[in-house]
C-alpha cells in the first residue's frame, strides 16, 4: 500500500539547534542566556530566530541574572526557556528553587560537560544528574528529561514546555555535551501531531483569584501579570493567598503539595523507552550518549546469544522506579554506564535493595563510554 | 493632597512589619503619592523586590507585585520589562541587596538603560540580618560584623550608578519627603533606567550601635550631613567635603534599551520576510 501520510520535513541538525527549533515550536517566546560551552549554539540561533517572530532573546550579565530573567518573563505569561552547563546550572540553582517555590513554569537546559568545577568545557560529562535531583536547597519536585537521539530530543523539549506548563514547575532538560554537538537526520513531527500545552488561567473573577488555589487539584491555575488579576509571589513560604505565612501546618500542607505535583503524576511525567528488556537476563540502564552507546553493546550482545536488554528512561527525574525494582526481581544483573563516577547508579542501588549485582561502567575523561566497554560488563555478568 | 492608601495598599496586610519610626514608610508613601499624581494604573504596574527589609514593601502594595531572591530583584524585573515594555516596572531594593550581592544587576542595569525604576533604600547596614556593615556603611561606624569599627571604604551610589550608565540618578533623604515625592516623581516619568537613592534611617541596627538610637535624632544626623544640588555648586570642594549631595543629580535622554529591542524586531522579522 503506498504511503499517504503526510510528508514530513527533514532537517539535519545537532542537538543543540534542535532544542533552539523545538523550543520555538513548543512556543517560547523568551529566552534568556549567559555565554557557556557547551551549550552556547542554544543561545547564537535563539538570538537570530526569536526576534524574526517577536519574541525576545537576551543576554544577561550572568547565570544568576538569565535564571532571574526567565522567571520573570514566565509570570508574563511567556514560555520561557535559558540554557546552560554545569557551572551556570549550579550559579541557577537558588533562582531554580525559587521558580519551583512560585510555582513558575520555566525550562532549564543543561548541556552536561565534564566537572567538577570548569572541569572540561569542550568535552562531555554525565555528571549533573545528582545536581539536577538535589542542586537546590530545600525540598521540591524535579522534573529532568534525558533524550539520546535528536528526533527524541525534539520531541522532549516540547514535552518539557508541556510539562513546565502543565505542573508550574521547572523542567530540566538533561543532555550532554555528545548529543547536543553531534548533528544527524531528523523526521520532524508534523504541526497536527504534536501536542502544545499552555498553562492553566484562572476564570474566577480578579477579587477572588488567589495564585495558590488548589480547590480544583494540586496544581492552581496562574494568572499572567498585567491581565487585572493583581496578586503577590514570595519565596518565602506562603498560603493560599501568596503571601507569607509561618503557620506550621500551612507550611506542611503546601510543601508536601509542591512534592504531589510530581509524585502523583508518575504515569504521566515518566517515559522510557525498553528494548529487549521482556526476556533479558542481563539489562543496561543507560541515559544520553552512554544510552547510545549501550544500544549497540545490547545489539552485539544478542548476536553472541546473550539475552540483554537495554531500559532507557526518558524522564530521568522522577526515576522509573517501579520498572526498575521489577528487574530487580528477574535478572542476573544490571549494568549501568554512565559518564561521571557513578551517580545514576547510587538511584539503582536503592531501587535493587541487592537483589541483583550490579556493574557500573564510568569515564570522566571526556571521551564517551564505548559499546565494548558495554558489552564487556555484559559478558561478564553473563 | 492627602493620599488615599487604600487605594494602593492591600489593607488585610496591614499592619507592616517594618519598625516603628523606620523611613520606608516615608519613602513608599512618596512612591505612592507620585504615582497617584502620574494617575498610574496599578493593573500596569508591577513592583520588584530582592530580601530585606525593604523587600517586604511590594506585599503591602495592591499591583504585580514579586519578592525574589536576595540581590536579584533587578533581574526579574528585566524580564518582566522585558516581556511587556508597554508596563511600569518599579523595584525596591535596600543598599547591601542592591549593591552587594547585587551589585552586577545593578550595574548593567544601568548600562542597559531598560525602562525600570529603582529605588534603593540607603540606610548604611544590614537591618533584617541584624546589623551587619554594608557597601554603604561609613568608615569607622560600628555594626554587627564590625565591631571595631568598619574599615570598608563605602560606595557611593548615586555616582556609581551614574558611572554604570543609569539615565536619571537622584538622591534625597527621608528628612526631606515632598522634595523626595518629587524625584521619585522624576524617575518614574523618566523613560531609561532611573535610580533614585534614599538615605533613610535604621535606628534599629545602625543607630543602636551608632549612638544614633533615636529615630529622630538619627534622622536629623542625616538631614545635616546632606547639601541640596544648587546650593553645593557655590561651595568649595572643601567646604563640601564631609557633605551628601542631594537632588537631581544626573538626568540624559539615550535609547532605552526595550526601544532597541523594537527597533531589532523590525530588522530581524524584515529578513524573515525576504
């Protein structure tokens, strides 16, 4: 039968225009940013593309003051996005907590380099997975979102607008410095297949608005700036009203409803992608380049005979926990590559409780994990 | 005229929690009295602030309002500005907020000249934290973090905004309050980046450790050391030597920077169409 569907646009991108192009689909209007490797091509063609639609591109004085920027932008009522690496990440991480305690929907790239400190700027790390978990003081939900191919990369970062909409809360978009440099094929969605979120709007008249309503769910609808309904947002913890309260159950309640928005929506943030897992005896738990690399190793390992499977998280925060404890159960091992000293890992530990071993392969030298280096842990469980 | 607070405060939050005889409540009363006179809407305003005392004013005041991190107000503000030129973007800010931890937001703030409005409430200390000494602290005076006296030579504000590029810079004190309504007035009019630096009084934690304890008294201290601009010009550097100036001391008409950014539009979405 011949192919009626509609032709779709081929782009041959990296993964750091990707992210530029999706961002505008997903409709960010504004975009702040500070100059950082690797990230910075993020940045060079928002400030040519943003401006040619009326949207705003600017360069803040620092990490600190892009982060500032967005957030304000967001109250607006703009999509709004700034993108970094890990010395900007951590620069970010108060105004990230402070986003996360508004309830601002904001995306935050960050394109993993090798660290700690400037550590290697050209070159790739995976070590800002604990960072994107924990970098903020204080507790608050966390969705970060870890695609390894560039046609996921697309699509993730408007999921990650939909997400930052959807929940009002920051959405970290987790690539390294392989997957945001490396440029291939790409079969763009087309307009009627993918899904735009906006965030909800209040109806109630202005006098009656109140930014933390949850009397219709966890998540309060947001009015924009400007649009009559005058309310107040404080990073200090507040009630229902916006404005700050010490009232100890108050401060209980709407913590623990922060925390909700993510915990209660698991089915809906989380996305993997498995491949061989439902037979598997060994399975590697890889994200970003290292799940590339860990794709070919599975590959190569079911040509020897050896019955691996590859379970890729898509969502890296929350963690697929509930898929990961149910291998636990059913195989001879786990294998998890990943590109710093083991982080990822300290996650699946906690999830096997040992019931199963677990093989860790790390490099922090600024050269991707290779399939062998894979395959090998494989065959060794094997 | 006498104001109508209750047009622009948000009276369930009242009582603040600023000590009694604080000059905030001077310097927000003038702020508010000089957007009454500009008939501002309050539904296109939004007012800014970082931490500190002077953070918590925007909560009192019935507009946009937005208590950011410490030092960041500024940034916030841009992107407010930023994402709607067409609105009033107001922020308030204390002198460590805005010149300490913030004080790279403040300067390119001014090197920008975008269309926002700061008022920095210069009272020489940390007053929330407890007193410790400040950009602005004066050599020699006494805080929590210098108890020997502070040997931290002090910022001049006003000349460093000015430097950084700020379009309006102003100075008054909160002894002075109809000649201060006049040059918040000024800076809200202006159209660029307009800083207007208030020295107010914290007899609660500079005072205190200064034997400045009275409001007052502390309030009078400042009054004398300060110079109107017209009068300093007929004295010598000498003679001016221990004075403040206050008033109107730098006004320029250059491109606001949301102007630049519309003009930019127009360029980049002509070559979008070619």
């Amino acid at each position: 039968m011949p192919d009626t569907s509609p032709k779709r646009r081929i782009e041959f991108w990296s993964g750091n225009e990707v992210i530029a192009e999706a961002a505008i689909t997903a409709g960010c209007r504004f975009f702040a940013g500070y100059p950082i490797t690797p990230s910075s091509e993020i940045a060079h063609l928002l400030s040519q593309r943003l401006p040619m639609i009326g949207g705003k591109f600017i360069q803040m004085e620092d990490e600190i003051a892009a982060m500032g920027a967005v957030i304000g932008a967001s109250l607006t009522g703009a999509k709004v996005m700034t993108a970094t690496s890990g010395p900007g990440f951590s620069l970010k991480q108060e105004n990230i907590g402070f986003a996360a305690m508004i309830e601002a929907p904001c995306v935050v790239v960050n394109v993993m380099r090798g660290g700690p400190s400037t550590g290697l700027p050209t070159a790739l790390g995976q070590s800002d997975i604990m960072q994107a978990r924990w970098g903020t003081h204080g507790d608050r939900p966390v969705i970060a979102l870890t695609p390894a191919y560039l046609d996921e990369v697309y699509t993730e970062t408007i999921r990650a607008f939909n997400l930052a909409e959807k929940y009002r809360t920051p959405v970290f978009i987790m690539i390294d410095e392989v997957i945001g440099h490396l440029s291939e094929r790409l079969d763009l969605p087309n307009d009627d297949e993918i899904l735009i979120v906006d965030r909800i709007r209040p109806t109630v008249p202005p006098d009656q608005y109140l930014p933390y309503d949850t009397s219709n769910g966890d998540v309060p609808p947001l009015a924009d700036y400007f649009s009559g309904y005058r309310f107040h947002m404080t990073g200090l913890n507040h009630d229902r009203s916006g404005f700050p309260t010490t009232d100890p159950a108050t401060c209980q309640r709407e913590n623990e409803r922060l925390m909700r928005k993510v915990d209660a929506n698991l089915d809906d943030i989380i996305r993997f992608e498995t491949t061989f897992t439902d037979d598997a005896d060994i399975i590697v738990i890889a994200f970003g380049s290292s799940a590339r690399a860990a794709a070919v190793a599975v590959a190569d390992a079911r040509d020897k005979g050896i019955k691996a499977g590859l379970f890729r998280p898509l969502t890296l925060w929350p963690f697929p926990e509930k898929e990961v404890r149910e291998f636990a159960v059913r195989v001879k091992g786990l294998v998890v590559p990943e590109a710093n000293l083991g982080q990822l890992v300290f996650e699946i530990e906690r999830l096997v409780e040992g019931k199963c071993p677990i093989s860790r392969v790390n490099k922090v030298g600024g050269v991707p994990i290779y399939p062998g280096e894979v395959l090998a842990q494989i065959e060794a469980i094997n | 005229m006498a104001l109508k607070y209750e047009n622009f405060l948000r009276m369930e939050h009242i009582p603040h929690m600023w000590c009694p005889g604080c000059g905030i409540g001077i310097i927000v009363k003038a702020m508010l009295r000089a957007m009454e006179t500009l008939e501002w809407d309050k539904n296109d305003t939004a007012m800014i602030s970082g931490i500190g005392c002077t953070s918590r004013a925007p909560g009192y005041l019935d507009m946009n309002t937005l208590h950011t991190t410490h030092g960041r107000a500024l940034t916030f503000a841009t992107g407010i500005k930023l994402a709607r030129p067409d609105k009033n973007v107001v922020v308030i800010s204390g002198d460590g907020d805005a010149s300490a931890i913030g004080g790279n937001h403040l300067i390119h703030s001014c090197r920008r000249n975008i269309d926002i409005t700061l008022i920095i409430v210069n009272n020489n200390i940390y007053g929330m934290t407890g007193g410790q000494f400040s950009p602005t602290t004066p050599v020699g005076s006494r805080a929590a973090t210098a108890p020997w006296g502070s040997i931290d030579p002090p910022f001049d504000l006003s000349q460093l905004c000015k430097a950084a590029g700020a379009t309006y810079v102003a100075r008054g004190h909160v002894g002075a309050a109809a000649p201060l309504e006049r040059l918040i007035r000024g800076g809200l009019k202006h159209r660029g980046f307009a800083v207007i630096e208030v020295l107010s009084n914290c007899h609660t934690q500079f005072g205190r450790r200064n034997r400045l304890s009275d409001p007052v008294e502390l309030i009078n201290h400042i009054a004398a050391k300060t110079i109107n601009i017209r009068e300093a010009a007929k004295l010598s550097r000498e003679e001016l030597k221990d004075k403040i100036i206050v008033g109107l001391l730098h006004e320029e008409q250059r491109e606001e920077y949301c102007d630049a950014y519309d003009k930019l539009i127009l360029k980049a979405s002509a070559a979008a169409h070619h």
